[in-house]
C-alpha cells in the first residue's frame, strides 16, 4: 500500500470502530478488543462460548489491570492465566451491555480486569492490516497501482466485512479499475444510511472511491490521499503518559484523535 495510507489509516479506522485495550462486545454480540479487531469466531448475536470460538483471544498477551489502570494510563499487572482470558472473554461475551450503552464499547472498562498493554495494541494493528492487505493483494491484482484513496476505502471494507468480503458489483469493477463503480458498489449494511442516501461510513467510502476515480482522470498523484483528510495517526490514545520510543511513525498520536475516538464511543 501506498505509505501515506499506511500512515492514516489507523486515524481513519478509529473515527468509526473507537479504541481500546480492553475486552468489548460490539451490537452485534461479537468481542473484540482494540481498533475494532475481531477476537470471536462465533456467529452474529450468537452466545456460543467454547474454547473454538474465543481462539482469537488466547493469542493475545492479556495483563491484569494494575493499581491507577484507566483508559489513557496502561498500568498493567502481571501476566494473565488461560483460566482468567477465558472467563473475561465470557464475561463480556454474556454481560447484558452488549453495545446497548450510550458509551458503547467503553462501557466495558468498568466490568473488564484485563488489557493490552499499547504497544500489544499497535502489534495486533500492524499484523492485523499486514495480513488484510496480503488478502486484498491476491484478490485484486492491480492493488499496488490503485490511488491512495481507493486503497483506504477498500481496506476499510476489509475491517468492517473481513478481507474476502463480497458485495454486489464490487468484484468486477475492481478488476476493471473502475473507483465509481467501487464506490456505487462498497455500500455494506453496517455501513450507514441506504444506498441511495448514505451516511456514515458508507459515505466517507463512497467519498474516497470517487476521490480516486478523479485522481485516475486528471492524471494525479496515486499515491497521496485526496480526499478530506483524517488525522495520519495511530492507536496510540492521547495523553497516556507512555513514551513514544519504540513504537511506529503512525502510533504517535495527539490530541485531537484521543477526543476523536473518545466521542466516537460516547456519542457515535
């Protein structure tokens, strides 16, 4: 992908899917933890609780939360055990909140003991879009050529439908490199308004795609984002207090994304 998508997109992603380091149930009954990644393989509204569908959760370096743990100071205790990720996964899994809560996944901090420290965050994001993009790649042969924002708004689709996503449309005109036609087809029912008046994120993907097809007619530059723009920062929260050493370009957070995510959750 281009490097200034790589730089924006975990901005981008926050807008819509919020951040946390914690375990979160989404309206939809599924956990997941982070920029909205997914750590349940069960079905949508489904309260399946084995060990088959809770995988995802086990591969992750959960902490207990330590004395002054709060969402913007990652104070993490010790190591968890599989018995403790196990029973914080169905616990936020059974809890009657269940993105019903005007904080929406927020409202887990106060009911959850584990978390990721931030950089465990950042790895889960950077693996997460290495391994989405992978997809995308062999799916659509032309991915590197495509502009900037066309590569956004498809990797977006991939967050919220997984990368093999299908929707009407979508696979043919991306074999012909046709972005309006993208953008036509990239309306997803979790996205936002009807296909005829969208809102949401199914208009900040239709707005990219046409973006892009713009790009493609004046003879642009491809690999710049053209579209209105989002903070080109990463998950990292504002003001943790944690020292930026170490961590990525594009997890080098400020302000404005914090609130940003913040009223994401609060306010929608």
């Amino acid at each position: 992908m281009h490097p200034s998508v790589r730089a924006a997109f975990s901005g981008y992603l926050i807008r819509h899917e919020g951040y946390t380091t914690f375990m979160y149930a989404d309206k939809y009954n599924l956990v997941h933890t982070g920029i909205g990644n997914l750590i349940d393989l069960s079905e949508r509204d489904s309260l399946t609780v084995d060990e088959q569908v809770m995988a995802p959760a086990f591969k992750l370096p959960w902490r207990l939360k330590g004395e002054g743990w709060t969402t913007k100071n990652d104070v993490c205790g010790r190591v968890a055990t599989v018995d403790e990720v196990r029973g914080e996964w169905k616990r936020v899994k059974l809890d009657p909140i269940n993105g019903k809560s005007p904080l929406k996944g927020w409202a887990y901090a106060a009911v959850t003991t584990l978390a990721l420290d931030l950089n465990a965050v950042q790895r889960l994001f950077d693996e997460t879009l290495s391994r989405f993009e992978n997809v995308l790649k062999k799916r659509f042969p032309n991915w590197e050529t495509w502009p900037a924002d066309a590569q956004i708004a498809t990797l977006d689709l991939a967050w919220s439908l997984g990368p093999n996503f299908k929707l009407p449309g979508f696979e043919d005109a991306a074999a012909r490199d046709v972005f309006r036609g993208m953008g036509i087809a990239s309306f997803s029912p979790k996205g936002g308004g009807t296909p005829s008046a969208r809102s949401g994120r199914n208009l900040r993907n239709l707005t990219y795609f046409n973006a892009a097809a713009v790009v493609v007619a004046a003879n642009g530059d491809r690999s710049q984002l053209s579209a209105v723009q989002f903070p080109s920062n990463g998950p990292r929260p504002a003001n943790s207090g944690i020292t930026e050493t170490g961590l990525s370009t594009h997890a080098k957070v400020g302000v404005g994304l914090g609130v940003a995510a913040l009223a994401y959750w609060l306010f929608g």
